[in-house]
C-alpha cells in the first residue's frame, strides 16, 4: 500500500509539472515558448502522461480514476481514499514546483500578463461560464476518458503510456475548448489551492465556486458512468 500510495503522489506531481509548466512556458512573459498556443499546451500534457505512466505504471493520478477502478474491483475499497489524498498531495507539490523554475517570469508578468490567465495557468476555468453546461461537459469527457483507458488496458496493455497519451491529446483537442478538460480533482484543485497560496503578485479571484462545483465533483459522476459501461457493455 505504501509503495502504491508514494507512486501515485510522485506520478501525480510529475504530470503537474509538465502540465503546469507547459502553460508557463505558453503564458508568461520572458518564457521562451511564450503563445505558442494550445496545440503546444495539449500536446505536451499527452506526451507527459505517458513519460509518467512510462516511470510508475499503471498508476491512478486521478481520484475519479481510482473512484473507478474501486467500483470495478480493480483496487480494494480501501485504497480509495489514501490514492486521492496522495494525489492532491502530488498535484500541489508539482504546482509549487513549477513557481519555483518560473518564479522570475512569474515576476516579470505581473504588470504584464492578464491576472485571469495567470489564475489558469493552474486551474481550469471556462471562457463561457454556464454551470450545467460545463458539469455536463466535465462529466462526459470523464466518462470518454476513463473508459477508454480501462479499455487500453485491458486490450492493448504493453501501449498503455502511448496509448493514454494519444488519449489525452484527443480528449484536449476535441473537448478541451469549453472547460479545459480536468477530468480530474487532483489536476484542477491541488493546483488550484497552490495559486491560492503562493505569492504571486496581482491575483485573480481563484474561483472556488466552480472549482469545487464543477472539476471538484463532475469526474467522479463520470467515473461512476465509466465503470458502469466497462462492467455491463466491455465486459470488465
């Protein structure tokens, strides 16, 4: 359980700071990729989900994944709880460890650079905000998501980090434009609440309302419909 739950904190916090750092690297001023744009931003996340699952297995990284694979049987009941704390842990050290290798153009942008896309350099916030519409959004995209990994597991398992990467960057490209594609509490709100805390000058409202609503609870009503289709349409 111990080496499990240590993998799925360092797996998390690796796929922070790739994720994180590639919006940087996009965003603030001083950064030599700066708007390179979100083929750049989503290409990168893909390729570094795999380099992780590459490293540590078949690790969760993700508390709706685990809320899954627990449904499923995959993991027992009481791993459960003990993944999605590791992975909020994760997330925020990996968020913490991204201002600390950007903290001079993080400087350099606070009189330059747009509060609100500093804010979502960390979180994912929709550019037209529509509560139904986003969970909606937030929820199916988990269910998209989630399943199609347990199935790349369970039929192509030697192409899992490949294979969820190519994922990743499909599920980005094809719903990522509404909400950004969370699909994920410990993605969204571990760094979410490193922004909270971090000094960053000229913040942004960190907008919890949605953050707790919407990535804060969306994955785990897909991850319900996920396994749900892998039991009684695959077959899991």
């Amino acid at each position: 359980m111990l080496h499990n739950v240590l993998a799925e904190f360092l797996g998390t916090g690796l796929m922070i700071v790739f994720g994180v750092g590639v919006h940087c690297d996009e965003v603030l001023k001083s950064s030599k990729y700066r708007g390179s744009g979100h083929l750049f931003a989503i290409t990168t996340w893909g390729f570094g989900i795999s380099v992780v699952l590459m490293i540590f297995g078949g690790v969760c990284l993700n508390p709706a994944m685990a809320l899954a694979q627990a449904i499923l049987g995959m993991i027992p009941w009481s791993c459960f709880l003990p993944y999605a704390f590791a992975e909020m842990a994760g997330a925020f050290v990996g968020a913490l460890i991204c201002y600390v290798m950007y903290a001079d153009q993080f400087k350099a942008s606070e009189k330059e650079v747009d509060p609100i896309a500093v804010r979502n350099i960390f979180s994912t916030n929709p550019p037209i905000r529509d509560l139904p519409r986003n969970y909606f959004v937030e929820a199916f995209a988990t269910t998209v998501f989630l399943s199609a990994i347990l199935a790349i597991a369970k039929n192509y398992e030697s192409w899992l980090p490949l294979g969820v990467g190519i994922l990743v960057w499909a599920v980005g490209m094809g719903f990522g434009g509404t909400t950004g594609f969370a699909m994920n509490q410990a993605r969204d709100l571990g760094p979410r609440l490193a922004y909270q805390l971090l000094p960053i000058g000229n913040k942004a409202d960190n907008d919890w309302k949605y953050g707790l609503l919407v990535p804060g609870t969306a994955p785990f009503v897909g991850a319900v419909c996920a396994a749900l289709f892998c039991r009684y349409f695959l077959g899991m």
